[in-house]
C-alpha cells in the first residue's frame, strides 16, 4: 500500500517496528500543502448547504406557526381536526310512563359479591320481566343499589324495574331498542316486596339530574 506523498521537508521519525511517528509541527506542515483555493471553495460549498438548510426550517416552522393560528382563529379548517362537539347534558325524561314488564331486562353484577346479578335476575323473572341474560360490568360508584339504563323504547319497563328495586336511579341513553340494563350495587338488600310494589303510571326517578323540559318528546 503506497504512502502519501510528503513534502520534502515533511520527515517523520520511524520507530524499529516501521510505524511513522508524525509531531503536531510535521501534520500541520503537511496539511498546509492543501491548495488554499480548494478549501476556500468546499468553505463556500458548506455555507451555502448550511443556509439551504436553514431557510427550509425556517419555511416549515413559519407555515405551521401560520397554519395552527389560523385554525384556532377558526379561518381555515382541517378535515378531521375540527374540534369535538360538546356532549349535550344527561337530561331525566319528562312526563310519565307506565308499569310494564314487555322489554328484555339484562341484569350486571357491578360489584364482587358473587352470584348477585343472578340472584337479581331470579328474583325479576319471577316476577315476569323477560331476562335476556347476566354478567359483569363495571361502574364508577359501586355503592349505591342499582343502576337502570334504557333507551325511549324501553323507559316503561325500566320504571317497572325501579319500582322493583327500591333506590335504583335511572339513566337515559341513546340506544334505539326497546331494552333495559339493570347494574346493581353493593347497597343492594332485595326486591321491594311483590305486594307493595306500585304499579300505577309515574315518572322515572333519575336523582341528580335535572328534568327535560315538559315539551320535550318522549319518544
């Protein structure tokens, strides 16, 4: 393998063993050969890829700077980054309903007291609600007595339900068929018993939230 041409000045020191010993004076004298003309020239290069560079970061981060404020001044608009709308309010229906056992019931255990929901499940279809099955389900606030949720189609059987279930709330959703979910709680103690059950019309007792207004339809 050839060696580099040295300048004839440039006269490093050999060790025994053949290795060149280079001083920091002999390296910068060889370096000094390198045409100065080229290395201004590769100096130019760099700079102008450096500023290159640099224009284009700055021509993205002022196009996204401009995008995003033009988006939260709402003038332009991305499909897909529009802003969710708010969720409307939980609102208890109004009016009354009456005491039916027609909609399929499906009862959750929301609790770890074994067997619940199938006791609770039991207990309704003797008393002629149509079960369509049981399970598990988790709930933000297990200590409370049960949970009822249905849709308009099912709001009478749910009352049927929370009549049953002495301190059920009931929950409106959006769901479109005609069935209730019951998801009980660990203040759970029985059903009210089957002769003091009331079984007149009425409205749902849904606690906390507030009441749609009268107009409302009840679908």
């Amino acid at each position: 393998m050839s060696h580099p041409q040295l300048p004839p000045d440039v006269d490093p020191r050999h060790e025994p063993d053949g290795r060149r010993i280079f001083t920091e004076h002999d390296l910068g004298r060889y370096f000094g050969v390198v045409d100065p003309k080229v290395l201004q020239r590769d100096r130019r290069r760099r700079h102008r890829r450096h500023a290159i560079v640099l224009l284009i970061v700055a021509l993205i981060v002022s196009g996204v700077t401009v995008t995003a404020y033009q988006v939260l001044q709402g003038s332009w608009s991305i499909p897909g980054w529009e802003a969710a709308p708010p969720e409307e309010p939980l609102l208890c229906p109004a009016g009354e309903f009456d005491y039916s056992t027609e909609s399929t019931v499906t009862v959750f255990n929301g609790t770890t007291i074994g067997g619940l929901a199938g006791d609770v499940a039991n207990a309704l279809e003797g008393r002629e609600f149509v079960i369509g099955g049981v399970g598990n389900q988790g709930f933000t606030t297990s200590n409370m007595v049960a949970v009822i949720i249905s849709g308009p189609g099912g709001r009478d059987t749910a009352l049927a339900v929370q009549r049953n279930i002495e301190g059920s709330v009931y929950l409106p959703d959006g769901r479109e068929e005609a069935t209730v979910d019951v998801i009980m709680g660990t203040q759970y103690e029985g059903l009210v018993p089957a002769d003091g059950v009331n079984t007149a019309s009425g409205p749902l007792d849904c606690q906390r939230l507030q009441t749609e207004a009268p107009t409302a339809a009840l679908g």
